[in-house]
C-alpha cells in the first residue's frame, strides 16, 4: 500500500473528509479545459463522428454541485445530442459512480435552466443523451471496464430500474488526448519518487514530457501555470500530511476510540482550520513560486544556453535590471 493510500486510509478512518491531493487531478481540468483538446478528447471517444467540429464543444463543467464545494473535473456538451462527463482518479474509488450520478442530474438540470425547458408541458422535452468515463491512473491492478450504480449499491436490482453507468479507461487510444495525460501522470509519479514533492520533480516532469512529445504544446504554452498549480498542491499535501500524522499520533497515545470520539466532536472546526490553511498556502505558493520560478529559469538561461540578459528577461518575464543583478550575481 503506497504513503498515499494509507494516508487517505488514515483519514477516512477518523472521519476526515480529505482535502483535494489530486495534483495531477487539478491540471486534468486545466489541460481538458482547453477547447482543442476538449475537441481531441471528443474524437478519441467518437472516432466515428467525423461531421462534429470544435466549435459544436461547449464546456459545462460544474463547480460547488455539493456541500462541501467538490466539482467535476470535466464535462461537456457536444451541440445538443450528448452531454460527456469524464473524472480523473488515482485512487480506486467505486463512490466515484455515486458522485457522476449527482453530476449527471445537475448538469441535466442546468441544460434545461438554459434552454428553458418546460418539464410540466404534455410534450417530451428534448434532452441531450449523458456519457460518463473515469481516467484510472492508479495502480490497482484490476478493475471493471463498467461500473453500475444499480449493481455496485443496489446489488443489481432488476425491478430497480435506475442507474448510471462509467466506463472505465486506463490509457486511452495511443497517441490520444487521454493517452498522453496518462503518461505524463506516469513520469510524474517516477520523478517524485526519486526528487520527493519538490519544484525539481515538478521541472523534471515537464522537461521529460515536452522531450518525448507528450502534452509538448500544451507544456510550452502554459508551462508557468502548470508548475503553480502543482507547487501549490504539494504544499496542501505537505499540510494534509501534518494534519493526518498529528491525528494518527493522537490516536496511539490516547487510544484510537477515544481519539476518535475526540475527533468528531471537533470535526466541524479542524475541517474550516485544514481548509484555510490549504487556501493560504496555495494563494502563498502563487505569489511566491511565480517570481522564485521566473528567477530559476532565469539562471538556467544564463547558465546552460548563454543567452543575452535582453532575451533572459523577455523569456522569464523579469525585469531587465533584476536580469542583471541575477547576471552580476552569477558571474555572467
């Protein structure tokens, strides 16, 4: 069982909802988000469609749909005859079918507030047909390529006639949207095990990537948003880490059924204090990783391809006099 899951483990156990550990989760939905490659992710599900066209892709992702503000990390609406849900998940999770069941209904929900539907008319409305697919990029070594509402709770009632039903994908097609997301969560994981959560792994990461052509354009492109977004997360991991091992500590010192009697009754206020600590922690981590990030490749510029402090600083972005500080600094 890897540090990870048994973390997640030692949470549900207390009855911590966790707080978002989904690095890669997070730019799923930046890079998906992204209208062409929301229109690849289309083609590489429907193959067949060969009349769609990137602008009959609307984005519909939901944001707050429950109570304590979860989302999905992506949907979309393809002109008026489907509705696509599609969630990433690391950890193997079958509550997931639950979650896409509530996603379903509020995205429905919201296509007929947009089309101002009339559900009390004698005529059948119109309604786009839902899909919903799960990315699993953990490591279970098996897992059902559908998963059914009704048959994983309902145990698989048949005069229980409703449902949803997630198609699970592993890898995706080669070469595909999916496929390369895959991959690039794969050499992620390879390079915080070796370098641990830091801004190294994170660099690693996106020089390996654009190296072997996996998601190069969208890397070049959005290099400095990527490497926030993960910097950031790795700070809410370093702070969920804390909180679970205080709590798992608590336990053996004080006995794991007083602990967590403890612990419920205090639920309420280390879940506000755990998620404004992650908040400022991530609105820190921007602040600071942007300009500590701008400077680090500054260097490299200097340093590795000797370039003139004019193009250093239209490349990171910095001023041309903190350029040539940096320069003076190192010698160049």
């Amino acid at each position: 069982m890897s540090n990870e899951t048994q973390l997640q483990n030692d949470s549900e156990s207390l009855g911590r909802p966790t707080v978002n550990r989904e690095t890669k989760s997070d730019v799923f939905t930046d890079f998906f988000s992204i209208p062409k490659n929301m229109f690849q992710l289309y083609r590489d599900l429907h193959p067949e469609d060969t009349t769609a066209t990137i602008d009959d892709v609307k984005l519909v992702t939901l944001t707050n749909v429950l109570v304590d503000n979860m989302y999905n990390d992506l949907g979309f609406r393809v002109g008026d005859r489907l509705i696509i849900l599609v969630e990433h998940q690391s950890t193997w999770t079958e509550n997931i079918v639950v979650r896409i069941f509530l996603y379903v209904a509020q995205t429905i929900k919201d296509y007929i507030d947009e089309q101002k539907l009339n559900l009390y008319s004698g005529k059948r409305v119109k309604l786009p047909k839902p899909e919903a697919y799960v990315v699993y990029t953990g490591d279970k070594s098996s897992c059902p390529e559908v998963m059914s509402l009704n048959d994983l709770f309902w145990d698989g009632d048949e005069n229980y006639t409703v449902d949803v039903r997630v198609k699970v994908i592993r890898d995706g097609k080669k070469g595909g949207a999916i496929n390369q997301y895959v991959v690039f969560t794969q050499i992620h994981a390879e390079q915080v095990k070796i370098h641990g959560k830091t801004l190294k792994a994170i660099k690693e990461t996106i020089r390996i990537c654009k190296e072997r052509n996996v998601l190069k354009e969208y890397l070049e492109s959005r290099e400095s948003e990527v490497m926030t977004i993960m910097n950031s997360l790795f700070d809410q991991e370093v702070i969920f880490e804390r909180y679970v091992n205080e709590e798992r500590q608590n336990a053996r010192e004080e006995g794991r059924e007083e602990a967590r009697a403890e612990f419920r009754k205090r639920e309420a206020e280390l879940k506000e204090e755990a998620e404004k600590a992650a908040e400022k922690a991530a609105e820190k981590a921007a602040e600071r990783t942007s300009r500590e990030m701008a400077i680090e490749y500054a260097k490299d510029l200097l340093t590795d391809l000797g370039l003139s402090l004019d193009a250093v600083a239209k490349y990171s972005r910095l001023p041309l006099s903190d350029v040539e500080k940096l320069a003076k600094s190192l010698g160049k």
